[in-house]
C-alpha cells in the first residue's frame, strides 16, 4: 500500500484553514491521476518537536497510482507548492506538508532535493502519523523493520499530543496522550 501523510497549521488564502487545505490536498491529488481509496479522520497535534506555534490537523490517505516512489515524491512537491507552501526553516509552521509515509515495500534513501526517504524515516515517531495510518490499515507492517504499526505505537515518545477531531456531527474518536 501507498501511503501520503497529510498535515498543516496555517491559512492557506485560496482554500483557507488547514482542514479545508488538507482536504483541498487530496482533492488536487485525484485531479492528478492518484486514487484515494481511504482516509483517516482528521486529527489536531501539538508540533513537533513542541513549540508556541499553532496545534496541526493531520491525517493519512492511501492512494492508488503508478507513479513510482520518487515520481509520487515529485508531485506531491508540486501539490505543496500549489497550496501555498513555502520551505523556509525546519519545523516552521506551514499551510500544507505531504509527505510519502511508504510505497509499498519501496525503500528509498535520496541525497537530493529535499533529502527524501521512504518511507518516511521519522513515520514511527509520529503519532500524528501512526494514529491516522492504524485506521485504514491496521495489519500493516514497516517494511524495514518489519514491526506493527501497533508496536510502533506502543514504543512512541511520551511527549506527543494526537487527538481526532470532531466529524461533521461532532462526534470524537479516541483521544491519545503518549
């Protein structure tokens, strides 16, 4: 399975809040050939690492598409720059972040641009990222390491905080405090 983190915590002026521009995200992805077959609810997370900037909306989709790792990289780039996003410092606030958690079992360590890795190689510290991902795909495994995603997140730090947020009825899933 293919999996992109999605994430962000300020206004994007053309699709406004961030849950708005995550979902305008995924959006623009399909118009561009890759297939969202699941979703996580959205969830609010303090930064990481913890800071005074605002609390991110986060969540994870799997797609479907032909693109390779490095080809999938390309275009979410290309997505981030679309909806405003603008890489200045390292853990600067942000209007959009994509990131390409896993390709499958592709593993990917780049030098380039951007230093890509897949998968992601700060996925399993990431309850922002292991939360949402547990929800569409429960029996997956970091390829790897081979470990569950439920070991990944028994082992997180216990300085992060993850919660869903409230779906249209204002209903909420499970709160999670590491």
């Amino acid at each position: 399975m293919i999996f992109i983190g999605l994430g962000g915590n300020l206004t994007c002026p053309t699709f406004g809040p961030p849950r708005a521009t995550c979902g305008a995200a995924l959006q623009i992805l399909e118009q561009r050939g890759i297939k969202v077959t699941a979703r996580s609810r959205w969830y609010e997370s303090a930064p990481v690492p913890i800071s005074d900037q605002p609390w991110y909306v986060n969540g994870v989709a799997a797609v479907e598409t032909a693109l390779d790792a490095a080809g999938l990289v390309q275009e979410v780039l290309e997505v981030e720059a679309e909806l405003g996003r603008r890489r200045t410092v390292p853990n600067a606030p942000r209007t959009i972040d994509l990131d390409v958690v896993a390709h499958g079992e592709t593993v990917l360590e780049s030098r380039e641009r951007h230093h890509v890795s897949i998968p992601h190689p700060r996925m399993h510290k990431r309850a922002f990222v292991l939360l949402p991902m547990r929800e569409i795909a429960p029996e997956w495994r970091h390829p790897v390491s081979g470990t569950s995603i439920d070991e990944l997140i028994a082992a997180l730090p216990t300085d992060q905080e993850c919660r869903p947020m409230p779906d249209a009825g204002g209903v909420f899933g499970t709160e999670w405090t590491g």
